[in-house]
C-alpha cells in the first residue's frame, strides 16, 4: 500500500477546532508516541479557553465526568487522556453528551 497508509498524517490543531462546534466532541486516536497536549494548550492559550485534563485510569471515572461536566458548564474544554484504562466510562459518553445537549435544549 505505501507509506501514505502507514506514515501518521500530521494534523493541525487549528485546523480541527476551526471545523468543530461546542455540540461535538473532538476524538483523537494517536499512534504510539503521539502526544498533542502541548499543542492543545497551546492552542487553548490562544484561543482563552481552559483545559481540564484527566488521565484516566483506575478511580478516575468521577474525576473525568467531573472534567467533562464543568467543561460544559463554563464553555472550557476536557482533555481524557489513555481513555483505553476507562472504557465503562467510554462507552457512557456518547449517551451522557447527548443527554447534557437534550438537557441543555429544554433550557
């Protein structure tokens, strides 16, 4: 297949908030090595948002919904790191972020 096919794409962190929106979760998968956080504070710094980051793990369920909850709230972002060791929290989060929008539409 080449090297197009194995060879990580480099992605601009600009590039991706500019086509997001506040409904949409921003999901990164990275490839061994990888680590964008320098870039997303970074970027957060320029653009005045705070981070709250998480590394989940075992009891950091309450703390990654705790990240995610007031990131909603103060329009801030969340930042779940090595989310492979919180998979019961994972597999959550599709329902619980539609559920806050639902929430947050009645409102």
């Amino acid at each position: 297949l080449g090297p197009r096919y194995i060879e990580p794409a480099p992605t601009r962190l600009e590039d991706v908030h500019q086509v997001s929106d506040f409904k949409t979760p921003i999901i990164m998968l990275l490839t061994p090595g990888a680590d964008p956080t320098s870039q997303l504070e970074e970027l957060a710094k320029k653009k005045g948002v705070k981070i709250y980051p998480v590394s989940m793990g075992e009891g950091q369920e309450p703390h990654a919904r705790k990240a995610v909850d007031t990131a909603m709230e103060e329009g801030a972002w969340s930042l779940l790191q090595n989310c492979h060791l919180g998979l019961n929290f994972m597999n959550n989060m599709e329902d619980d972020l539609r559920k806050a929008h639902e929430e947050k539409s009645v409102d």
